[in-house]
C-alpha cells in the first residue's frame, strides 16, 4: 500500500503520497480549474464541496462543484462536531455523509492520478473535539480508507517542515484556515515530536473573512432585487475569490448582480478584520503563557492555511512572536499539512524514520454536582497531555441503592463554567449497579484511556468489590454519529440525480412522442421539418461583423447588439417555423451591450427568453449550449468551433448538428457546417 496523506480541509483539501524518500501531492481535479481560478497551487488543491447541476448527472465535487454547481455544501467539516444537516439539491444528508461523499471523490481522483488510496493518515483541527474526530475517521471508513491515524494539522505541518530541514527545534504552527485558528507548540529533537500545547477557537477562519468583505461591497451598493440563488452563489464566488487577490493586489473591484461595480482596496479589508486578527493572536498568547514560555524561546514560526497569508496577519503575528514566520517556499501554507501527512503515514507504516507523538487539546471529565448542588466540569485527562494517556479518579452518587447512573462524558476547559461554550458533551454512558448499595459502598473509580486517534475508551470499576460496572468504548456523540442510515444515505447521495432545468425540459418537450427517437439534422430545404430544436449561441451571433478590437480604431459601435441576435432568432423562426428556439449568451454579454440595450437584455433574462450559464461553469456559454444540443439532440447556431468540447461531444465533428450563420446587408444566411477538428486530432 502506499503510504497517503489527506488534509481534510474546511474550505480545500489535499492528497499527498510517499515516494520513498520525498512527497508528491496529487493534482486530483486540476482539470476543472476555470482560468480566473488558476493561482499558483490551487491545481493541488480539492474544494471540500459537495454540489448539484441540472448539466451533469450525479453529485459534483472538488472544484467542479464550487464552481459549476447550481446548488452547492460547502463547509461540512465544521459540522462534524454536532452532524448537523446539509441541503443538497433538496435532500437533506448529515454532514458525516458529505464528508463520505468528499473523501470518495478523493478515493476516485487518485485513481485518475494512477494511484490508489487504500489508507492514510488523516489531519484534524489541533482543537476538534472527540466528536469531530470520531466522525472524520467514520466518514473516511465509509468511503472504503484505512485510517491509519489522526493527526493535528499543525503537528502535520510541522513534520513537512522538518523532513526539509532536518533539525532540532522548537516550533510555533500558526494555523488560520477556513473554518478554525490553531496554535500548536511542538518540539522537534532526533526525530522525536512532541506537542507541548495547542490553544484555537473552532469557527473563526476564511468564510467569516469573506463576510466582512461581502458587507465592504453591499455598504455600497445594497441589493436593489431579490437576487436568484444562482447569481447569490456567484456573488460569494467573486467574493471569496478577489478576498484571495487581496493577499497580493492592491485593490479589486467586485460586481453585484446587480451590476455595480465597487473597489475595495487591500488596507480596507485589513481595517475591517482587526477584531477577527486579535481573537486569532489569542491561541498565541494562551500557549506562551501554558508553557510558561517567552517569544525569544521559539526557533522557527509556521504560517499555514489560507487565511494566513493575509499581508496583515502575517505582520501581526511577526509582531507577537518578535520573528518573521518561515517563508512561503520553505513551508507552502496549502500543501504543507498534506505533505506532512503522508510522511506521518510513512513512518506508521515503518517506511520512514521519526517518532511522532501527540497531544490532546481539550482536558476530558464528567460532570458532577457540589454540595450546593451546582453543576462544575471534573476533570480526569488534562490537557496537554502525551497520547495515549491513561486517568482515574473516584466518584460517589448523591444517593444511597442507586440502581443506575448515566455518566456524562464532557471535553473542553476544566477552568471555565460548565455552560460555557468551550465545554462540550460528548455523550453519556449508563452505569448500573447489579446490587443496590448505599453510597459510600457505591463508590466507583472511573478511568479514561484516550489513545492518539482521539478514541475514548471509558472504564468504571466498583471499589467495595472491584467489580467493572462499565467497560465501553465511546462509539456515538450525543443524538448524531454515525449509523446504519450513513451507509444508504452515501448510496443516496452518489446516485443521485438532478432534476433536469427547465430549458432541458422544454427542449425534451419538443421531442415528440414517437418511440424512436427523433433526430435533428439540417441540410436541404426540404428537410426543415425535421429540425424541431435549435439552440443558437447568441453571443456568437451577436458579434458577427462588430470585431471587438479592429487594429488601431475603438469606436462605440464595437459591442455585441442585442437587436442583431433578436434579428437573427427571427430569421431562424422563419425558416424552421415548427422549431423550439433556445438563444444562449456568456455571463458578460448584459455588461458588454451598449447602454440602451442593457435593460431589454436583462428583462429577456428574468423572462427566459435568453439564458446565461450557471455560476461557474466550464466553458461559459459554450458548455451551456453543447450541453442542451447534447440532451435535447438539437442543433446549434454558431460560428465556433468549440475545440475544448470536441473531445467530450465528438459528434460536433459530424454533419447535420452545426448551422453556420452570415448577417449581409441586414439578412441572415444559416448554412450546415460541421466543427473543424483541431489540428493534431486529424
């Protein structure tokens, strides 16, 4: 088997693999990357995304579901704690099923890369609770991976950096992704790690990022519509997107649906987020002050995750540490934890020197009631403590001949009010009594095992006899968890398909009910009868004979005309009077028409007389058109050639689907054509 890594990320994740004596991280969906997409990295990267299009059959993932979706989940990982619920396409799946769904599509991705994932050791927050790791190991299992281990990203991280440099040290990981701020203290000597403290808040990242930025814009220029959900999901793209050009331009401008335009430059955002930048110095500070430590103590600091990279973040924490962080190509912030993993999982599988050891983040306990009767956190592990750890401590009832108790299993901060939200319970366990006893023979002594997995294992043993009243290992969390139903929900979820657009359905609608079925082909006058649907690509038709950049002259009339494509769907009403008419135009045509014709454009979109595609999609308008032609057995109206989708629809390359289009002297020419194949394919 190969020794694997994953980092399971709120926002990304990333798959890496050992080479023997380096890592290579696979490029899994690097090819549905759309250009305004391509920064340096991102084809390493795999959207944590599980999404739903009326183009493609199936669940869509990685970043073919960002960016191509109609309905999308995204952030599932932070559910994980609760397994709250996700929509997809109108289903309701428990997060644990998503993240089954994302870790598939990884599994299906390496196969594509000539690889297999058969086991691996898996990242999680430094500061995710039992829970949280219990579902991610569930959801790796039911996707068919081995969890070998669970690692804290930042210790992963760690690894990656020193497997380059090879020397003893002591490390600061500052961890800001998209969901969670870590900060993990470790230490490094001949091949040893240790986690000495780790301190983060577990919803404080990227997408509350995105937010301030989202608000930057609508401040000034408030929605004057209701938006549609597909022009929303675009919105947070274009959002999430130039919040990441913000980390190296100086400022961008960012267009709401409902065209405006608003600039945003890179101090503003800054401005905006210094509260969010002081919560996540706090870890900081939590952990000095854990070990008793000074800035001047740290050898090295590590600035991984996304969020990381903002200019101002990086200076601040610079500022707390009284140190410059590593720079970016000693340790890449989006790949390093992936990388780190498949090392970790290296030496598990005993292919790899080194000795990893962790720690647990939160102290585990149970609740108990002082005299008075109030309510506290009693704890049992405490945190910081070397994984696998073994405590005990003694307990009595609060009443004689108990028959049974419920053991509340809790995680979080021994120090803090049992209410507050750091403090989590994980589950409750019964504990019964065979023989009734008053309470001082009642007594029991309950032990924790917690080992590197973050798995629980509970003990109670009765001290007047040594019986064990309660030997368990924690397998659910509260109402959630994993069950039976995760397994059919994943099959749900992996075979299911969307219902189709309406622009699918009205082109099937024109099928007719014959039972063969009925082709669409074009060629002598004589057989327009035989054209029922015709799918014109209007942004093409548009443009025929107003060059957008004639050398040296840039005159008004140089825009695609609105009034020209209404002229030319005219024409083919005409000339194919029983044929369904479907025009198709890029996401840009309404902001490239002239100003006059700007209103029309965007009444024919609300009433579906023209479509745009989807938020995203591949190939604009081109695979919206090639796409319905495709379902519908259509033809198409163009002068392009499509060489990007001729590999995917090799029909285009045949006659009778494509009509070519001339506008002379105010009247329009459709002549059968077929696409040229690309030179190399011949």
């Amino acid at each position: 088997m190969t020794s694997t890594g994953i980092d399971f990320g709120t926002t990304n994740s990333v798959v890496a693999q050992w080479q023997g004596d380096d890592v290579e991280v696979l490029p899994l969906d690097a090819h549905h990357l759309d250009a305004d997409w391509r920064y340096p990295g991102f084809d390493l990267l795999f959207p944590s995304v599980v999404g739903m299009s009326s183009l493609r059959r199936g669940p869509l993932f990685g970043w073919e579901a960002k960016l191509r979706s109609e309905e999308a989940a995204e952030a599932c990982k932070r559910l994980l704690k609760s397994d709250e619920y996700v929509n997809v396409h109108g289903r309701r799946f428990a997060a644990t099923t998503a993240a089954a769904g994302v870790f598939t599509a990884m599994k299906e991705g390496a196969r594509h890369n000539l690889t297999e994932i058969d086991r691996a050791v898996i990242t999680v927050p430094a500061n995710a609770t039992g829970a949280a790791r219990y579902r991610t190991r569930a959801a790796a299992r039911f996707a068919g991976i081995e969890v070998q281990a669970l690692l804290n990203e930042p210790t992963a991280a760690a690894i990656s950096y020193v497997h380059d440099m090879r020397e003893d040290m002591q490390i600061v990981v500052f961890d800001w992704g998209g969901g969670t701020i870590d900060v993990t203290v470790l230490d490094y000597e001949d091949g040893f790690f240790e986690e000495r403290a780790s301190r983060g808040v577990t919803e404080l990242g990227g997408l509350e990022i995105d937010r301030r930025l989202r608000k930057l814009v609508l401040d000034r220029a408030p929605a004057r519509r209701e938006w549609t959900p597909a022009q929303e999901r675009q919105f947070r793209l274009d959002v999430e997107r130039n919040k990441i050009l913000l980390s190296s331009e100086p400022s961008v401008k960012i267009r709401t649906p409902d065209d405006r335009e608003v600039e945003i430059f890179q101090e503003e955002l800054e401005e905006a987020i210094t509260d969010l930048v002081d919560r996540a110095l706090a870890p900081v500070e939590e952990c000095l002050r854990d070990l008793h430590m000074a800035p001047l103590d740290v050898d090295d600091v590590l600035m991984i995750g996304g969020t990381s990279q903002i200019p101002s973040v990086r200076a601040a924490v610079a500022e707390a540490l009284q140190m410059e962080p590593v720079p970016t190509h000693l340790c890449d912030p989006m790949t390093a934890v992936g990388r780190g993993a498949a090392i970790a999982s290296a030496v598990l599988a005993k292919e790899a020197s080194g000795v990893i050891q962790v720690a647990n983040s939160h102290a585990l306990g149970t609740r108990v009631k002082d005299a008075d009767g109030r309510k506290r956190f009693s704890e049992i592990i405490p945190r910081n403590s070397p994984l696998p750890w073994s405590e005990h401590k003694s307990y009595t009832p609060t009443r004689d001949y108990a028959r049974k108790l419920l053991v509340e299993i809790w995680e979080g901060d021994p120090d803090k009010e049992l209410s507050d939200p750091d403090n989590v319970q994980l589950t409750e366990l019964p504990l019964e009594y065979a023989t009734p006893r008053v309470k001082d023979e009642s007594r029991f002594d309950l032990e924790y095992t917690y080992d590197s997995n973050g798995l629980l294992h509970v003990k109670a043993t009765l001290e007047h006899t040594g019986e064990v009243i309660l030997d368990e290992e924690v397998k659910s969390f509260g109402s959630g968890g994993p069950t039976p139903e995760v397994r059919k929900e994943l099959d749900d979820l992996l075979a299911a398909n969307p219902a189709p657009s309406p622009l699918l359905l009205a082109a099937r609608a024109g099928e007719g009910t014959d039972s063969g079925v009925r082709r669409s082909r074009v060629g002598s006058p004589e057989q327009n009868d035989d054209v029922h649907t015709l799918v014109v690509d209007g942004s093409n038709l548009a443009w025929i004979g107003r060059s957008p950049a004639r050398p040296g002259v840039y005159e008004p009339d140089d825009r695609p005309s609105f009034a020209q494509l209404l002229s030319g769907r005219d024409a083919l009403a005409k000339k194919y009077p029983g044929a369904e008419i479907h025009m198709v135009v890029d996401a840009s045509f309404r902001h490239r028409v002239a100003s006059d014709e700007k209103d029309a454009v965007n009444a024919a979109l609300s009433k579906g007389d023209i479509v745009q595609p989807p938020a995203g999609t591949e190939g604009k308008g081109d695979a919206l058109i090639v796409a319905i032609a495709d379902e519908s057995d259509a033809v198409i109206v163009t002068n392009d050639n499509y060489v990007e989708l001729q590999a995917r629809y090799p029909w285009l390359r045949e006659g009778g689907r494509v009509l070519g289009a001339t506008y002379t002297k105010d009247r329009w020419i459709f002549t059968p054509r077929t696409c040229v194949v690309p030179r190399g394919q011949r």
